[in-house]
C-alpha cells in the first residue's frame, strides 16, 4: 500500500505538471489524448506550437495582449474539438495553426486593428542570445525555405496572400483595397497558395498531401 | 459556385456570410475538401515565416487553464478531490487525535466514519467520492479489496482499495452507502466475501 507522499505526488502529475513520458508522442497520439480531456497533453502540444502560434498572432495582432489572447482562443477551441480532427485531412499542426490564425483574424478585425503592409513590417526582432537548440535551428531553416518560396512567387499573387493571412482582410476588403476585381483576388489568392505549395514541395519541406 | 472560395477560406479570407456559405458547401463536395487540405498546407507554411517570438511564460499557464470550465467533471473533480483528501488525511494522521464527526462539512464534502476498519468517506455534492482508508492490512493472497455502492438494496462495484486513498468509481447518491468486502482479485459483480467495512450517508 503506498503511503501519503506516494499519493500525493502521483496526483500532482495528474493535474497536468510536465510529463516527460508524452514528450516521446506523436502529435496524433497527443490530440488523441486531448479528445479525452488529458491537459498534459494540451500542454505538450502547446510546447511544441506555442512559439510559432504566438508569433503568428503577434504579426496579425500586433498586440501582445491581444496575441495571447488569440493563442490562449485557439488552443481552446483544440481542447474542445480535438474529437472532431481527422488525420486523412492533414497534421495535427496544420489544424492547431489555423485554429490559433482563425482567432487571431477574428480579433484584429472586431480591433479594427490592421498593418498597413504587412510586408515591410517584418520585424527583425530575434530574440538575441536565445540558445541555438535543435528546435530553433530547425524553425530558422523552415523560416528561411518558406520566406525563399514567398519570394519567387509573382509579387501579386504574394501581396494577395500575405495581405490576406497576416493583415486579416477578406477577400472583399483586399479587392477594394487593391483595385481589381473580386474575381481577379480570388484567382491570384487561389494561383499564389498552389505555386507555394509547389515550391515548398520542391525545397523538401514536408508537404502532408492527402 | 462556392469552388472558387476554397483558397480564401484556407487563408481565412472570407467574412462570416461567406464562411459558412463555403463550410455548407464542404459538407457535400469532396473535391473541395481534398483541394482545401492541400491550400491550407500552403496556407500554414505562412506561420513558419514570421520571427520568432518568445511568448511569456503566462501564456502556457492560460492555455492550460482554459481548460479548467469544459473538463469533464469526472476528469477534474476527482484529482482535486482527492488531493483534499490526501491534505486532511495526512493532517489527521500527523495529529492523529481527533476523531472526525460524522456527516461534517469540509470544504463543501461531506465526511462519514466507517465502521468495521477504520476509514472516512468524503463525498462532494455531486456524489464524487473517495475513501480513506488507515491500517487496512495487505488483502490474503488471490484477493482484493472492493468496494460497492449500496443503494435501494443493491450493491455496485465502484472500485478497489489499493491505497490509503481510493476514489470510487461511481457517485454516492444521497443516503446510500459504501462498503468493502474482501474478494477474488479478478473482481465480483456482487459482494461475495467478508465484509471489511461500510459507511452509511444517512
């Protein structure tokens, strides 16, 4: 029979403290824990996507009350719908990403809170001194196929796409905004993801094709 | 033709009308499906270009409590319980004088002595429940503790006595009670051996 402390501490690790054996889970298996209400595993996740969310909503934002407003909505909306996400429809990353960009979108636009251009306003703030682990390394080298790809794109179809994922505008606003017609956003929208698709195919960046 | 919406909607530029017209159309259109899978890989990619940031180390704690309003209860309620339980036990057991009343209030759990081995059984309002157990001595080889609610005249299994603290299985309802009985470690649908113990919530 164990004693006091025995208890004690395993129920403390049922409250969610890091767990180190989930670190070795896939990110499947991690939404699959989710789904059945175990938090240690929404924090695991939060571990691994929490960085790239918090960026990505800081850039959309440009608040960071407002970013950590957004992270904190989508990790919720993970924590409530994980039963509903189905691998054959693409990576557990790809679904928490759009979750967290869904809330970060919905935000600026009740903040009527947008960026000018988005483009020029790439803040070159790494954190300095951060230790060069496996995982930054890792994160800088995806940074740098992406921002490559971005960059062979025809630079209308990347206005487009980057004035509609990072400014928050619909497709409605960045036709008005643009000048051109609804029909011609949509088609330079639709034209810049499949040819970034492409080049990210072609620099081996992971592409999860169902 | 809501086709042509699918890039807007992986790039989340759509207002709401427009959205859901899409998402209705989803539902019935797998082609759209397959092709929206595949823009919204490249739609993501677009996270991966930004700087990194450093979030505050807050953030991890709000990710994780927001949580805290849509756990299961059964998830939840019961580590917290029996953490309570753990506190006031080792308390008790540290002290080791005074005797708790029977039907007290604890932090809004009710406390009944058992009688037969000594133990307490907490019961929060919602029927959560766990039993502290002291001196119980190891179960004879093959068997086990388990322990049954007992209510309207009929036993359920709600567990096992393998700790000093067991949470069982299913709540207590008001006036039921709880026993434990000594049986194959395999387990028994009804109480067949020597009873141990039993509680009454009355």
């Amino acid at each position: 029979m164990s004693n006091v402390t025995d208890f004690v501490r395993g129920d403390t690790r049922a409250q969610g403290s890091p767990r180190n054996d989930l670190g070795h889970l896939s990110d499947e298996a991690l939404l699959a824990l989710v789904s059945r209400g175990d938090d240690a595993a929404l924090g695991q996740l939060y571990d691994r996507y929490g960085r790239i969310a918090y960026g990505l909503a800081l850039r959309i934002v440009r608040d960071r009350a407002l970013a950590e407003d957004a992270v904190q909505e989508g990790f919720l909306a993970v924590w409530r719908s994980a039963g509903t996400f189905r691998a054959e429809h693409g990576k557990p990353s790809t679904w928490i990403l759009t979750l967290v960009h869904r809330r970060a979108v919905d935000l600026v636009r009740r903040e009527e809170r947008r960026r000018a251009d988005p483009i020029d306003e790439v803040a070159q703030h790494d954190p300095a001194g951060s230790e060069a682990t496996d995982e930054e390394a890792w994160l800088r080298a995806q940074r740098q196929v992406v921002q490559e790809a971005l960059r062979k794109l025809p630079p209308d179809q990347r206005e487009a796409i980057e004035l509609a994922y990072y400014g928050g505008f619909t497709q409605s606003e960045l036709a008005e905004r643009l000048g051109q017609p609804l029909g011609t956003i949509k088609s330079r929208m639709f034209a810049g993801l499949r040819r970034l698709r492409e080049l990210l195919a072609e620099a081996g960046l992971e592409v999860d094709a169902p | 033709m809501a086709h042509d919406l699918a890039a807007a909607f992986a790039l989340d530029a759509l207002d709401d009308d427009e959205a859901d017209e899409f998402e209705q159309h989803l539902a019935i259109c797998p082609d759209c499906e397959d092709e929206l899978a595949r823009l919204r890989v490249a739609a993501v990619a677009l996270a991966f270009a930004g700087e990194l940031a450093v979030p505050p180390p807050r953030l991890r704690e709000r990710v994780l409590d927001v949580g805290a309003p849509v756990i299961p209860l059964r998830r939840r309620r019961r580590p917290q319980l029996v953490a309570a339980v753990a506190v006031v036990a080792a308390a008790v057991i540290a002290i080791a004088v005074r005797p708790w009343d029977d039907g007290g209030s604890l932090g809004g759990m009710k406390r009944f002595t058992a009688q037969g081995a000594r133990a307490t059984l907490l019961v929060d309002r919602s029927g959560e429940a766990v039993l502290a157990v002291r001196r119980l001595p190891p179960p004879p080889a093959g068997k086990a503790y388990e322990i049954w609610v007992i209510a309207g005249g009929k036993a359920t299994p709600a567990g096992w006595v393998r700790s000093s603290f067991a949470p069982l299985a299913r709540p207590v309802p008001p006036g039921a009670s709880v026993a434990v009985s000594i049986e194959p470690a395999a387990g028994s649908p009804q109480p067949t051996g020597a009873l141990v113990l039993r509680a009454e919530t009355t």
